[in-house]
C-alpha cells in the first residue's frame, strides 16, 4: 500500500466505492485491505476497518466530540468500517472492541501496525495527513549521547529510599553551569515519551540548552502528587539542594524547572506554590487542572478530590510561584477546558505563559511531540551564538 | 597580545571577511591572494571541544596554519588557576543575569516598535515608530553599560596580569602570532569565541593580515549582535551580545543572512537596520569575499540592510 493511495485528496471514500461492487467475497475484501491497509485516512476523514465474525464491532477511543464507542457497521462478508472526521494533523489513539453474545473484548487494530504504549497497556494510532513523528524525537546516530545513570536518595520528608534517574549531558563539564529539571512520572517520560533521545536531540542541534534532568518516579502516584506536602518538600528541600551541591548548577531560580503530566503537572505546580521562589519555571502537560466553580461534583472521581481542592484554592487565590509556564493540552481530551480556563488565572498573576494545543489526546505521545516548544521556550540552546 | 616587529613597517591593513565555508570554501583562494608566505595562525576557540578537529581547516590553508587553540588554553586556565577560575564563573553568571534582565527589557521594546509599526499603515504615529525604536537602542546601551561594569568588576578583582597560567599562555600566543604572515578567524559559538579572546587579551596587529568568516567575521567588529529568525521558537529578537575586537569599523556582521534572517521580511529588516543606524548591517551568505578598506570600512559592492528593510550594495567612495 503506498503512502499517496492512502492519503489521496477525497473523491467517494474507497469504503463507499467497494460497498458500491455490491456482494464481497473474500478475495476482493483482501485486496482492499492490502491495497489500503486501516485505517484509511483520505482528506479529513478516517476510515477504521475489521475483518471477523461479531454481534458488534466498535472504534474505542478518548476523543471528546466524537462517539465513543464509534460503531462500525457491517459492509458485506467479514468486513466491517466505520468512518469519522479527521482534522489535519490528528493523531488519535484507539482500540476495537468486538460483542459476541455476551462476550466483549478490546484489542489494538490488527490491520494496523501503529502501535503506542503507556503504563497502562498499547493502543493502536490513527495519524491524520499532516502528523508525522518529530524526527527529533527519533534516535539518530550522529547525535551525541547524554549519559543517564540511577541514584537511590534517602529521603526524610517520604521517610524511604527515593530511586532517581539523572540525565547529564553530551560534552559536561564541570566549567560550565546547567539549568536543572526536574520530570514527574520520570521513568515513563524515558519509557513512553523517548524524553533521553529528545533530549540527546534537541541539545545536539542547538535547539535546547544542555541540561541537567533528574527524572523522579513515583511510588504512589494519586497519593503523591495531587498537593502532598512531604512530596513536596522532598523536591524543594532535599532533591534540589542536594544536585546543587554535586552538580554545576545555575543555583538561581531560573535555572530550575519543574515538569509533569497529568497528575505529575498538579504535582509541579503545587510544589512551586508550597515552595515560591525556588522554582523559575514549570512545564505542565495535560495538567489536570480539574475545578468546580460551585459545588465539589466535578465528575472526576475520588482520586480527583484532592486535585480539585487544591485547584478550586489556587483559584480563589491565584499565586504567582515562578516566572513562566509552558502549558500544552491535546484538543481531544476532557482536561483541554480546564487547562484553556487556567491560562488566564496563571496570566493575571503576572506569571508569563506561554500555552500551546495540538490535535491530540492524553497520552505520552503527545506529550513526547510537544518537548521541542516547551524546553526551546524555558530553556533555549545556543543556537543564538553558533555561526559555523 | 606583543606586537610582532616583522609588521611595523609600512603597511596596509588587510582584512578579508568570508561568507561561510561549510558548502562553499573560499579560504584557500583568499589565503593565497594575500600574498604572503610563512605559517598562518589560526584561532578557532569557537568550535570548542572540536578545537583539535583541524583536518578540513589544516587542508583548505595549504597545511600553513598553527593553531594557537585558545579554547583549549582556557579549560587549562581553568583547571591550573582555581582562584581565577572562581571569579571568571562568577562573572559568567552575573552576565547571565544580565542578559536574562536585558532580554526581558528587550521583548517589551521591540514589541513596541512592531505594534505601533502595524498601527502606522492604517493611521498616524506621529514618529512613534522612530521614538520606539529609540527606546530599543536605549535599552541595548543599557545592557552594554552594565556589562562594561561586570568587565570592570572582574578585572579588579582578577585582573589577568594576577594569573602567572594567563600570563604562559599569553607569551606562548604572542610567539605563535610574531612568526605569522595571515591570522584565520573561522566561525563557531561566537560567545566562546570572544570570551578566549578576552582572556587572554587579544589585540591583533594592524599590520597582520586577517581572513574571518562566520563568528569570526562578527568578533573582529565593533559590536557583536546575535540573531535567528528561524530557531524552534520562531524569530527570536536580534540582540547586541558583546563588544568585539573593533578592527572592523561601522558594520554588524550578519553571516548566513539567508539561511538564519527573514529578508524577505521587509518591516522586519527595516527596524533591524534603523535599530543599528549607525553601523552597516552587512550580509555574509556562502560565496561573499570582503576585501576590506585600509581603514576597516566596507568596500564597495558589500551587501548591505538599508532602512526600508531592502537590500541595497555599498556604492563606491
């Protein structure tokens, strides 16, 4: 199947053209998936397709605006499709779900082999036209590798070993002064968003200051990171004396960011306002910055109330803990009107905010493609002064 | 730096500025148009870690060159002086803070001139366009005052005379530079560059001739002024960084113009050249070969900014 017949500017989708032959038999229905594989993305539509015997066949996936479940409808033999829109430039993650009597089960599409992976399990990718993977965030072997090697802290305030990952870049030495970040959820930003190769990448062409990273995991995340005090002195009070003291770092404010997603980005921004001034800057993603403007059903469950708390009293209050922000947000995530409504609380403050979408949703990948804007943005590299 | 007393008789300053050699390699013909014979020194401190990679250079000027590896003697200044060492990372992060405090001026200025620009296509500024631009160069002496007093600071409380590594390494260079007939400035981390010139006090004879490109092109002019319109981030505001060594007069060196400037961006290059009115805002693409006045001005036919944002060549004197 070639790139162009797949993508090609819409006429009658190819779905319509084959319901068109009238009945299928197996070797027609063959041919169509060889030739267009699935999904068929023609102009801003998708189409997902299904070969198998099933009571019900349907698109699963997170989209806010679109039906979830999708159902595909059967169109002769075997093959079921289903067709949604696509804007330009999406990247969605889905999965298919079959009923067989009473019997449902959920599986990555085998007719694609795009495939994306996070703690909870893989799930297939439906990439529209105009989406491609940052080729930054491929390995190349002309870059020059950062070394990246494991730390064990023995922490007070959790009152436990804490283990680290600590990023040092290509060419360090110790004449020169690094910024220093600090990533929630550290292990999967490595594991599911490439975050060492981005940075071996980004640092290597210039685009982002050479930088000290100390990736954190977490040990129990929704306890942890939504407004936990110990956590948070743990970064402020022992993480970041203790590489300041081992590492040549800018010992300013600016010099230091906090990083997360999700939860982890509820857990940078509350450790910057346990800890104002520390902090020069945030990186939040997907933030879950989940309100209530009256009331606490916010619809989120309980893991979400302690969020919502600490939200709805930065709101009340908003505080101005750092200097600048870089939010992003996928469009086809529930959290997107929450983060829209925060950036004009974060501006009022005076804090400068520079917040991006793009045509995405909750998941590492998306956060993996938005690295370049928000580390060029908080910690620009040198490209400035390089006249080769 | 000494002087070499094979150049103090009569002579013509000879300066040649490049445009970049990575696709087209002009050096080896400027080299040999020159006319002189013996080693050429080289400094190429602005490649850094890369300093030792000389292959390329070493053949592009005819196997003549010695390389006085400034870089190199910095992080052995470094490693061999730490009570210098201590203060000169000092500085560097209060030049840090500096620039972080000048960039933040500079956005709000610069976003000034460009507002009250757009409102002038559609209604009357009454010269807000030249004032906002003023402002802009206000905030740029700002920032060269205050950097001036860092230099100061720095120097009374490290001056380099103090430093018995500085002052090897600075005899050592003397010797190299009194036996070369050319110096080569290439390009690289313009800021790396001009911080080993400082160090080790770098003052080239006028009688010694020069061939730069790219970042060394910028360090022989007056004034040292960064840009990119095309990083991840979009066109970042042009910044004046430092004073360079001043053998060039009245120009801002802008190599790779095409490849780093918007100049297709008419407004654009207008404020940038009001901006530095008083300089030439010269552009080195791949190919350009300046041969220099006597005095360090540009020759005719130098491709130049004008103020209507245009490019426009120096007519003959």
């Amino acid at each position: 199947m070639s790139a162009n017949a797949r993508r090609r500017a819409p006429g009658r989708l190819a779905i319509n053209r084959l319901r068109e032959r009238g009945e299928l038999d197996a070797a027609v229905i063959e041919r169509f998936i060889a030739r267009h594989g699935s999904p068929i993305i023609e102009g801003e539509r998708a189409t997902f397709l299904f070969r198998g015997e099933a009571d019900e066949v349907r698109v699963r996936h997170r989209v806010v605006g679109l039906p979830d479940p999708l159902p595909m409808r059967r169109v002769g033999g075997d093959l079921w499709a289903a067709t949604t829109d696509l804007p330009q430039g999406s990247r969605v993650e889905y999965q298919l779900e079959t009923r067989r009597g009473d019997h449902y089960e959920r599986f990555n599409d085998p007719l694609n082999p795009r495939v994306a992976h996070s703690p909870v399990g893989s799930s297939s990718v439906c990439a529209a036209i105009g989406y491609s993977v940052p080729d930054w965030a491929l390995p190349h072997a002309e870059t020059r590798p950062g070394e990246l090697f494991d730390e064990v802290i023995r922490s007070k305030a959790l009152r436990r070993d804490q283990p680290i990952k600590l990023y040092l870049p290509a060419r360090f030495t110790r004449a020169a002064r690094y910024p220093l970040l600090i990533v929630h959820d550290g292990t999967d930003y490595l594991g599911y968003a490439a975050m060492k190769t981005v940075l071996d990448n980004l640092i290597h062409r210039l685009d982002v200051a050479p930088m000290i990273v100390a990736f954190v995991p977490p040990r129990d995340r929704l306890r942890e990171y939504p407004n936990y005090a110990p956590h948070a002195r743990f970064i402020a009070r022992e993480l970041v004396p203790l590489l300041t003291e081992r590492f040549p770092l800018q010992d300013n404010a600016a010099g230091r960011t906090l990083m997360g997603s999700s939860f982890g980005g509820i857990a940078s921004l509350s450790t910057a306002v346990r800890y104002p001034g520390v902090f020069g800057s945030l990186f939040l993603q997907s933030a879950s910055l989940v309100f209530t403007d009256i009331g606490t059903e916010h619809g989120g469950g309980p893991a979400f109330d302690p969020v919502v708390k600490f939200v709805n009293r930065y709101r009340a209050k908003p505080s101005a803990p750092v200097d600048r922000i870089f939010m992003s947000c996928g469009t086809y995530e529930p959290l997107i009107t929450p983060n829209r409504s925060m950036v004009p609380v974060f501006r009022s403050t005076g804090m400068t905010v520079k917040y991006v979408e793009a045509r995405d949703g909750h998941n590492w990948e998306d956060w993996r493609d938005r690295l370049r804007d928000g580390l060029s943005w908080l910690h620009p590299g040198p490209q400035l002064f390089v006249y080769e | 730096m000494g002087a070499s007393p094979r150049h103090t008789l009569s002579f013509t300053m000879r300066t040649l500025l490049l445009g970049p050699q990575r696709f087209q390699t002009t050096a080896t013909t400027a080299l040999r148009s020159l006319g002189v014979e013996g080693p050429v020194a080289t400094i190429n401190s602005g490649w850094e870690e890369r300093e030792d990679q000389v292959g390329e250079l070493d053949a592009a000027l005819d196997h003549r060159a010695v390389h006085l590896r400034l870089h190199h003697r910095m992080l052995d200044v470094i490693d061999k002086d730490p009570a210098f060492s201590a203060h000169a990372l000092a500085f560097r992060d209060r030049h840090d803070d500096l620039l972080a405090a000048y960039r933040l001026r500079l956005h709000h200025a610069i976003d000034g001139v460009y507002a009250v620009q757009r409102r002038s296509t559609s209604a009357p500024t009454f010269g807000g366009v030249d004032d906002a631009i003023d402002g802009v160069r206000a905030v740029d002496r700002w920032y060269l005052t205050q950097l001036r007093a860092l230099y100061d600071d720095l120097a009374e409380v490290a001056p380099l005379d103090s430093s018995g590594v500085i002052g090897w390494h600075r005899g050592e260079i003397a010797a190299v530079l009194g036996r070369a007939s050319a110096l080569i400035m290439p390009g690289g981390n313009v800021g790396t560059l001009l911080r080993t010139l400082r160090l080790f006090a770098i003052e080239i004879p006028e009688s010694l001739p020069v061939i730069a490109w790219s970042a060394g092109a910028m360090a022989l002019t007056e004034r040292v002024v960064l840009f990119h319109d095309y990083g991840p981030e979009g066109a970042r505001e042009t910044e004046v960084f430092d004073a360079g060594l001043g053998r060039v007069k009245g120009v801002v060196a802008l190599p790779h113009a095409r490849r780093r400037l918007r100049l297709e961006d008419k407004v654009r290059c207008s404020v940038l050249a009001r901006r530095f009115l008083e300089r030439h805002c010269v552009l080195l693409d791949d190919g350009t070969a300046l041969d220099l006045e006597a005095d360090g001005s540009l020759p005719a036919g130098a491709r130049i900014l004008g103020i209507d944002g245009a490019i426009h060549e120096v007519r003959p004197r």
